[in-house]
C-alpha cells in the first residue's frame, strides 16, 4: 500500500509563485511515473506535468514554460514548481503515482489564483 501526502497550494496573485511537495510512501517511488493533475469544478481531472522514474518529463500546453515538475528519489518526493499563475490554474491538483501494476492518488490541494 502506498500513501501520497501532499502538501503546498494556497492562495496566490496572478503571476505569482507556488510550489507543491508530494511524498509518496513505500518502495516503489524509484520505479514509478509520477504526475499532478489538476481538476477544475465542473471539469475533468486533467494532466499538468509527469515525470518518469529516469527523469523524464512532459507538460499539458497551458503550464510548458510556466511549471516545473521534479522528483527526488532519495526523499521519495516529487515537486511542481508553479511560476506565473493565472487565474485559471484555479484548481485542486493531486499527485499521482503510477506503475505497470498500481495507480495511487493523494488527497488533493487547492490552488486559487486571484486578485
């Protein structure tokens, strides 16, 4: 069993700065695909950023340039840096974590982007 603790988000001004943390339990961080989504009300979850157990990473359109997903296997941990909020990155954001066998999900954070 892995658990996802997730930590981070907030309240932010347009073209503000936040970042989230996501620690993941157990020993399968090293291996597994890890990724945030985001999920607007009334909306889908949808993919922000992924990064692969090599370092790997891949961006939905509206974040490339913006966010930064990171990982370090040492902490069990993956990062997403996010620079130049808008307000529609307005959304809870939940880490995942994927391997060939097992797909877990944290708890989610909110993050607003207001004025």
């Amino acid at each position: 069993q892995v658990q996802l603790v997730e930590s981070g988000g907030g309240l932010a001004r347009p073209g503000g700065s936040l970042r989230h943390s996501c620690v993941a339990s157990g020993s399968i961080f090293s291996i597994a695909l890890m990724g945030w989504y985001c999920q607007a009300p009334g909306k889908q979850r949808d993919l922000v950023a992924r990064i692969s157990n090599a370092g790997n990473t891949n961006y939905s359109d509206s974040v490339k340039g913006r966010f930064t997903i990171s990982r370090d296997n040492a902490k069990n941990t993956v990062y997403l840096q996010m620079n130049s909020l808008k307000p529609e990155d307005t959304a809870v954001y939940y880490c995942n974590l994927a391997t060939l066998a097992y797909d877990y999900w944290g708890q989610g954070t909110q993050v607003t982007v207001s004025s």
